[in-house]
C-alpha cells in the first residue's frame, strides 16, 4: 500500500464508528469502522466516466472520503472529443450545494467545471459566507484538445470573484497563462512567475502543473511560504483524459484527510503517476483514454521521490 494511503487518519477529523460487515471462513461477523471525511465536488458530468464529477467521485473514494456532488453541466462527451455541453441554471447549482452542505459535514470542497459566469458568481457566493471549507478551484478552461471552453465573463469571473477564496487552485500551464492573460509557459522560471503570480490573486497556494521539460514533466507548487518544483519522468501512454479533474479530486481528498496544502499536492502527484501506469496500456474507447479510475495498491508505482527543490521566498 503506498505510503501516503496508511497515514491519511488524522486527529483534525474526529469519526463515530459505524458497523460493517467482513467476510470471516463461511459467515460474515460486525467490525467497528471509522466513518470517513466527506468531500463536495462542484463539476460538470461526464458520461464517459473520463473526467468531471465521476472522475472526482473514484478519486474521493480511493483515499478513503466520502464524496458528493453538485452538478454544474451535463455534456455530451466521450474519448473522440466534447460534442455537447448543457449548464444548468446557477440557482440548481447553489441548490444541490446546499442540500449536501447542510446535511453533512464537508470538510473539502472542490470546484471543477463552472460552464457560466452566473454560476461562478453562485459558487463564489457560497465560498464568501464561509461555508466551501478547503476550496480547491480547478478552473476548466480548455477541453482536452486544448481549445478554449470558457468564454470571457466566465474568465474574468473565476479570476475576479472565485480565486480569492480558493485554498489552493491547480490551473495546467495553459490555464495559467489564460487567467493571466499571457503566453503558456515555455520554461521553469516562467512556470514559477507565473504561479506566484497567481497567488497575488488571492488564493492561498497556487500549483501549476504540466510543464514538459525534456523527459520530465514539472509541477510549481507557489505558496505564501515559498516555491516547491516537482520533476518525474513522463509517463508514455495516449490514456490521460481526465488526469487534470483526477490530480484536483485527488488534492481535495487529501486535505479532507487533514493533510497540509504541500502534503495534498505530494500525494495526489503520487496518486495521478500510480494511475497513469495502472492504465497506460488500456484500450478504453476509439479516442484518448481515460486516466485509470479504478485503484488498487498492487498496481506498478513509482517508488523514488520526485525531485523537489528547496523553498524560495515569493
């Protein structure tokens, strides 16, 4: 079992144990298990279970936390390509928030594809009275293809209104620069300006992610404590659909677990490499593949440490 998995109980989030069933030779006898954190996805649906609210949902569910969802568009979409996007109305979208957030003690919350700038305005809302705990913005910007799915209000919005309140957000390099207004980055150092850039946004930490340099894809985690770089080696496979939603659910799930903001990035770095390998070799649809959605702690991981530099001030 990977390292990070067996430390995820934390003090920080008290559990009232419920009853569960285990298999003992021929009969089942009652075990006491602790109940889980709960995490709220606030996303877009995908049919193909690529990405959006399902891919988060597997990912909750791996590190042991309860998920929920608020559903922000159904799209038509599957591994050839987006071919339809339907938003719903923010008022549905605050609703279904609010049903789960005042039933359950959510502890993270993410915020993945707002199709609107109405719909930005209504999550922003929510976060502004205190009741998004841990918000991590994804701003899903471009669909896989890299083309643009958020028009100019709703940009302007999730710059303006949404990332002030976001605990981390964990934008790719092309929505980095697309929130800045600037070119993709081509380099570390511009990686790094443009993460702590980011960050005088008003978000807590900023990660960006996704820089190709040479064999090595860089992360640049920016918070107000310093700048973190994370190298691994890339991993070849066509199978990354829904990598980007995995690696934000995946740091939503961990600091639901009371994981700090560096430890969530770690172990959903960790999280998304042993997924990319788990299915690199897949054949799951006629376009690209998803990203394995079903974990299992046997599966091919990387065991050496990423190579991460030392802080530096902002």
């Amino acid at each position: 079992m990977m390292g990070w998995y067996a430390q995820m109980a934390s003090p920080a989030f008290p559990c009232q144990p419920f009853a569960c069933l285990t298999l003992s030779g021929d009969s089942f006898e009652m075990i006491d298990t602790p109940t889980p954190p709960v995490a709220l996805t606030i996303g877009g649906s995908d049919p193909a279970g690529s990405a959006g609210i399902q891919a988060d949902l597997t990912t909750f569910s791996a590190f042991g936390v309860h998920g929920t969802s608020a559903i922000t568009s159904i799209t038509v979409q599957n591994t050839t390509g987006m071919h339809g996007m339907h938003p719903l109305e923010p008022h549905i979208v605050t609703a279904q928030a609010i049903a789960v957030l005042a039933d359950m003690r959510v502890s993270a919350v993410k915020a993945g594809m707002l199709p609107s700038a109405g719909v930005v305005n209504a999550v922003s809302e929510l976060a502004a009275v205190g009741v998004l705990l841990r918000l991590v913005v994804d701003p899903v910007l471009f669909t896989a293809t890299n083309d643009i799915s958020a028009n100019s209000e709703t940009l302007a919005a999730i710059k303006i209104k949404l990332l002030r309140h976001a605990w981390i957000t964990t934008p790719n390099i092309h929505e980095a620069a697309a929130l800045l207004g600037r070119e993709p980055a081509t380099g570390i150092i511009q990686q790094r300006l443009q993460a702590r850039a980011l960050l005088d946004l008003g978000p807590s930490a900023v990660v960006v992610t996704g820089l190709v340099d040479g064999d090595n894809r860089i992360d640049v985690l920016a918070t107000h404590e310093g700048v973190f770089e994370f190298a691994e080696p890339t991993i070849v496979t066509k199978n990354t659909k829904g990598v980007g939603c995995t690696f934000s659910a995946a740091v939503t799930a961990a600091l639901a677990q009371g994981m700090s903001t560096k430890q969530a990035v770690v172990a959903a770095r960790e999280f998304v490499r042993h997924q990319l390998l788990t299915g690199a070799h897949w054949r799951i649809g006629r376009g690209q593949g998803p990203v394995s959605h079903i974990y299992s702690a046997e599966a091919p991981v990387p065991r050496r440490k990423a190579r991460t530099t030392p802080a530096t001030r902002s």
